[in-house]
C-alpha cells in the first residue's frame, strides 16, 4: 500500500514537470506566432495550461524579482521538484519504511 502511494506521488510530479514543460513551450509558439490563439483548439490547450500551472507559478513569479519580460519561474519549479520536493519524498519514504 505505502509502495504504490509513494509510486503514485512520484509519477504525478513526473507528469507536472512533463506539463510544465509542454506549457512553456506552447506559450512560446504562441509568443511567435506559430500556433493561432484565436483558435478554438489552441485556445482551450492554453486555458488548460493556465489552469493546471498558474496555482504553482503565481506564487512563485511573485516572489522573484522582475527581471524585464524573462519568467524564471517554470524553471524554479522545475528545479524545486527535482532537487528539493522528490529527494524530500523519497527520505519520508525510506524513513517510514525503516520504522
């Protein structure tokens, strides 16, 4: 039970850096011009990016400094997860084990 909750933990994190990454680069063809926000389908993927990564990013984008039009935070994010929230799971997990 605990194995396939932690299993679980880990592969949601995995999915929301895979979909942080995909919403970065979806606001950048968006930025250039290369996919239309005016339609219909392009539209509602970035209504489902905003939605799924705007609760974590906004906090973080107000807590780092403006830095002219370039956003850090997916990247704080990201490095967040991979070197602070997964090591962190992991001890819990090989703490609750060992108990």
């Amino acid at each position: 039970m605990l194995i396939g909750l932690f299993m679980v933990l880990m592969r949601l994190l995995d999915v929301y850096c895979w979909v942080l990454l995909l919403s970065c680069i979806f606001i950048n063809l968006c930025m250039f011009g290369i996919l239309d926000s005016r339609n219909q389908i392009v539209w509602k993927v970035g209504i489902f990016f905003s939605r799924v990564t705007e609760p974590v990013l906004g906090p973080v984008r107000r807590m780092l400094p403006n830095l002219g039009g370039v956003d850090f935070s997916p990247m704080v994010v990201l490095l967040g997860i991979q070197y602070v929230l997964q090591p962190l799971l992991l001890e819990a997990f090989r703490a609750l084990l060992l108990r």
